[in-house]
C-alpha cells in the first residue's frame, strides 16, 4: 500500500472518530452513521472511477465523499451547520451533492436515480457509468429489484456496490435475508463480484475489469464482505463483545499499524493533526 493510500484512510478513521467526541462533547446534534471498518472500500474504488462519473452514496457516506474529494473541511462544517458546508448547511450528515456525487439517507432510494443517470450517460456520455453503494440491508427494499430489472433489460453502466457488513442496523444478515446477494443479482442476469481482500491493490487489478464491462454496457453488483466496526449510529450496538473484539482483531488499522509499526505511527500522527486543525477551524466558524 502506498503512503498515499494509508494517508487518505487514516484521515477518514480519525475525522469519523472526531465525530463521535464532538458528539459526546454535546456540539454536534442529530444522529451520524460512521464508516469505521470500511474506509478501504472507497479508497479502493476512488482511483478506478472518473471525474465524470456519477457517485450515489448512503447513511454510512463519509468515507464515500472524503475518498472522492478529501474535502474534511467542507464536510464536517456540513455536519456541524457552520457556514463553508457542502450544501450550505441544509444537508447535514446523510443528505449531500457537490457535483457527480449525491448520498441519501433512505435506504434504496439513491438506486432508481442512479438507473435513470446511467441511461443519460448511455445516450449522452458513453463510457461514463454510475456508482451507487448500497449495503446488506437495502437488499429488503423493492427498489433494488425493479433497479437491477430496468439496468439488465437496458444495458445500463450502472456499477452497485454492497458494503455487506453484515448486519442492518442491528439485525444480523442470517436474519433479514433469505438467500444470497449472489443468487439474487443472478436472476436478473445481473454478475455479481465477491471481494473479501482488503489489499487495495488485489481490489483494484481485480475490479478494473468490471468497471470496464460496466462502461461498455452492462450492470453489474460488486459485493464487498466488511465489517462495521461502529455502531449503527452513536450508541446503539447490540453485538455481543466477542463478535466486536474479533471485528477489531480483523481491522485493517490494527494490521497495518502492526504490520509495519514506524510508518504507520508516522502516518497516523499526520492525520490526527490534520483532523485536529480542521475541528478547531470549523469549530470557530459562524453558524451557516
């Protein structure tokens, strides 16, 4: 992994850290729905999309926009309501658009917009395709289905990515889904692709291919197996501790900080700086 690659993902770990304290610090109000555990799979994907191409994101979207703009400064003032925000303040955590990029906070809601992009980009844009990330549990709303019908029947550049955590909100995934993502994508005629490496490169040489048959036409559903390491939101982790010590064990921050100790150190002081001064700085900005 280059030092570019850890820097971006310790600068999403430490901004959505820095999140949780300025809630328990009482200045952030509302709800926030952290990343931690799956700041790899934007990372990973980011350098394998094109400006142009359109980004549609989620509840858990952080690492998703920090990963294509790595702007902390405009997204924490968002979240915060202080003047500098993406969207002006109007946004807050879930709900954010800055050019090709869009998320939202209602589950399956970003897929039908994403067909409907994909189609334009068809027509109008060949080669362009449309990304919307998705997670296990938007696997129980019917958009998906009538999505993945739509984009098959049309040929549509439309790439969906799973973050399969394993667990909706609190239910585990062998309780809300009968079946499998796999065979459910299949009997549209839609490939599914399972990635279980958190090796940026291994993930990158193996979806370039995919990305290339989605920009000549054809949909497809990339299923990433993560762990969340966070709760669903702030406070409301109902796995049992063994589950959680073992998600820890498997993160990918504690391998690379073990895996090679003086880099990583390095590294991971440079982002906690960087999140620090952007807390403080936005922190003293007006309310928007």
């Amino acid at each position: 992994m280059t030092d570019a690659d850890l820097e971006l993902l310790l600068l999403i770990r430490h901004f959505e850290l820095s999140l949780l304290e300025l809630f328990d610090q009482g200045q952030l109000n509302g709800t926030t729905h952290t990343c931690l555990g799956q700041e790899y799979v934007p990372v990973a994907l980011t350098p394998l999309l094109d400006e142009a191409d359109f980004v549609f994101s989620n509840h858990r979207g952080h690492g998703h926009y920090l990963a294509r703009y790595r702007d902390c400064h405009g997204l924490l003032a968002e979240i915060m309501g202080r003047q500098g925000g993406v969207c002006g303040g109007a946004g807050g955590s879930q709900h954010l658009h800055r050019e090709r990029y869009l998320s939202t906070g209602v589950q399956g809601e970003s897929l039908p917009v994403a067909a409907g992009v994909a189609l334009h980009l068809k027509q109008a844009e060949p080669g362009k395709l449309a990304c919307a990330y998705i997670g296990d549990g938007t696997w129980g709303e019917g958009a998906v289905y009538e999505t993945l019908n739509v984009a098959a029947l049309w040929s549509l550049p439309l790439l969906v990515v799973v973050e399969n955590n394993g667990i909706a909100q609190s239910t585990p995934l062998d309780r809300h889904m009968a079946g499998t993502i796999a065979g459910r994508a299949a009997a549209f005629g839609v490939a599914r692709h399972l990635v279980t490496s958190r090796d940026l490169g291994e993930i990158r040489a193996g979806l370039a291919p995919v990305l290339a048959g989605v920009r000549d036409g054809g949909p497809a559903v990339v299923e990433f197996l993560t762990d969340r390491l966070g709760p669903h939101s702030k406070g409301d982790d109902t796995r049992p501790a063994e589950d959680l010590e073992l998600i820890r064990k498997n993160d990918w921050y504690a391998q690379h900080a073990a895996a090679t100790p003086a880099r990583f150190q390095r590294l991971d002081r440079r982002a906690r700086d960087t999140i620090r001064a952007v807390v403080e700085e936005v922190s003293a900005r007006p309310c928007a």
